[in-house]
C-alpha cells in the first residue's frame, strides 16, 4: 500500500472509506428489510448487523472472526445482498 501522506494513499483510503459506506448502507437495508434469511446465511443476527451498519464509514470493522465483522465480510454482504435484490427486481 502507498505512504498514507502520499496522493496515492489518500486516494486508497477515500476508495476504502466509500466502499466502506456502500457496504454499510446495504447492510443496514437488510436489517430495515428484516431479511433474516439473507443475514443468517452471512452468519450475522440482527443486531451485530445494525451495530455494523451504524459504524461510521471511517471506523474499520474490528478482526472478530466469530462475529465475521471485518471488510472482507461486509463484502460477502454486498454481494448477497446485491444478488438477492436483482433476483427481486431492484437496485442499490
């Protein structure tokens, strides 16, 4: 990764901060959705959801592996949740 005082580290760091949100806010439209299927097969309940989806879009997931709260899970989200809304005729 670039020197975070670097142009280039900058620009990495708004990208992650905006995919960051995006995840985040489609999370927390699966939590209004009550979509418990969809966060079950994430392995998340309802409330670690809306916790997550709450966080501001500056502050990291923290690495709980048993809670599968870091970005790379809130990925895993975006996906599903973006699969399942184009099955439902929707967009994000």
């Amino acid at each position: 990764m670039a020197h975070p005082n670097s142009l280039a580290g900058l620009s990495a760091t708004i990208q992650m901060w905006i995919e960051r949100s995006r995840q985040r806010r489609a999370l927390g439209e699966l939590v209004e959705r009550n979509d418990r299927h969809l966060l079950a097969d994430i392995g998340l309940s309802a409330e670690q959801a809306r916790r997550e989806a709450n966080k501001p879009f500056w502050v990291p997931s923290k690495k709980a592996s048993s809670l599968k709260k870091s970005d790379d899970a809130l990925e895993k989200i975006w996906r599903a949740a973006s699969d399942r809304s184009k099955m439902l005729g929707r967009k994000f």
